[in-house]
C-alpha cells in the first residue's frame, strides 16, 4: 500500500469509528509501524484533515466536537467580572 493510500485509509477508518482510534491500533491494521501513523497523522493535519488527539487515540474533530463540553476556570475581581460579562 502506497503512503497516499494508507492516509486515505486512515481517514476512512476515523470516520467509521465511533470511538476515538489508538496509532497502535491503526498500525495494525495497516501492518506499518506506530511512528508511520503518527507521522502519517501529521500529514493529514497539514493537508488540513480535522484530526483530534485524545489519550486514548485519535478521531475526527467534527466527530469529538458532538459529545465535548469545554469549560474555562477564570478568577476575576469585581471590576474584572462585570467587563467580561459586558463583553
């Protein structure tokens, strides 16, 4: 398998997966090694690809986006509260 080939293989595998999809696991399939994929991974990002790394591997951001919750800690005082608030 060609390296274009095993990248478009690569997509298609994330966006068949419901869960997020280890580089170990992705070198299986794929009989290359793991340092391949990450490297392959890097490549799809730079192509523009919406690759989202997780600890436990990778997925599609479109995909993890749906079930992410973001939530930011600030710290303000009362001056610095009713600013951001207005914003």
């Amino acid at each position: 398998m060609h390296a274009e080939e095993r990248r478009e293989t690569i997509l298609k595998l994330l966006r068949q997966s419901a869960q997020p999809v280890s580089a170990s696991t992705l070198a299986g399939q794929l009989s290359v090694s793991r340092q391949i994929i990450v490297g392959d991974i890097a490549l799809l990002r730079a192509g523009g690809a919406d690759i989202f790394a997780t600890p436990r591997g990778y997925c599609l951001q479109n995909a993890a986006a749906a079930g992410l919750t973001r939530r930011v800690a600030v710290r303000h005082d009362e001056a610095g509260m009713e600013a951001e608030l207005n914003t």
